[in-house]
C-alpha cells in the first residue's frame, strides 16, 4: 500500500547563501546548546544569541570595530532534510527576533533566497519560550506547514 500524500504544499526554496547577506544570523551557532525540530520535510534549528555572519566575518579576519548593527537573542533556521530533497547543507530559512540598540521593541524578521525582510514587532515579553513559539508560527506561515513541530531530544 503506498504511504497518502500530505495534502499541502509548500514553497520550493533555494539555499540561502550567505555572503548575499552579511547581516544574516549565523546557522547552527548558538551561545547554548542549539534545539532541534522536525516539521514534515524540514528540520529546524532554534539558536540563541548567533552573531551575524558579518560579525563572524570580520572577527576571522582580526577586524576590529566592525559590528553589524543588530543582534539575534532568538533565532529559527530552516533546512531540508536530507531524506526528503537536496543535497545542500545551508538554510533556506531563517527567522529571527532581532534587537536593535535604536527601537525599544525587537522586531521579527526572516531571510530567504537573497532577501531580508522584517515580519512586525515582537509580541509580548521576549522569553525563550516566546521567541520558540512565535517563530515558529511564523516558519510554519512561510511553508504552508501542517501540524505541529516535534522537538528531537539531546
């Protein structure tokens, strides 16, 4: 008997690269031990604290005093899973609360393909567990995903 279909679709999304987006949350970097989800055909990753790959960039290169502008407390990134579709390694999402030192409020953005784009401001007060569930909410938006993540244990 073959296994049904799932009856969604969701967007067929490229790589992110990131040298197209120096101010990009760094994927898989995390001050503290990063958690991992399964959504249908992706897994995701929810990070804390990543710096941006400009920041990770300049430091490499012993560049002093560059700092990108924002700073990520919460980050989601995306990935296919490699069972379900391609072979690259790199996120083709990532949505982030970030904080910028100019607006009292963080902002919800997400970075897809080549672009960066602020979702709205950030509801309520900003918690681990706040920052999880609104993120992804809006992961699921993005691919038009069905049911709930399952968080993989350590």
């Amino acid at each position: 008997m073959e296994t049904p279909k799932p009856n969604y679709k969701h967007p067929v999304l490229k790589p992110i690269r990131m040298d197209r987006l120096p101010l990009m949350p760094v994927p898989r970097m995390s001050t503290e031990a990063a958690e991992t989800w399964i959504w249908g055909d992706f897994y995701l990753t929810f990070q804390k604290n990543p710096p941006a790959f400009l920041d990770l960039l300049h430091h490499k290169e012993n560049h002093r005093g560059v700092v990108a502008p924002t700073k990520y407390p919460f980050v989601i990134s995306v990935f296919y899973r490699k069972d379900k579709s391609t072979s690259s390694s790199a996120p083709i999402l990532v949505v982030a609360v970030e904080a910028y030192s100019h607006l009292a409020t963080p902002v919800l953005s997400f970075f897809s393909d080549d672009s960066h784009n602020i979702y709205g401001p950030f509801q309520g007060m900003v918690s681990a567990e706040a920052a999880r569930l609104q993120l992804l909410a809006i992961a699921g938006e993005k691919l038009n995903l069905i049911g709930k993540p399952h968080r993989l244990e350590k």
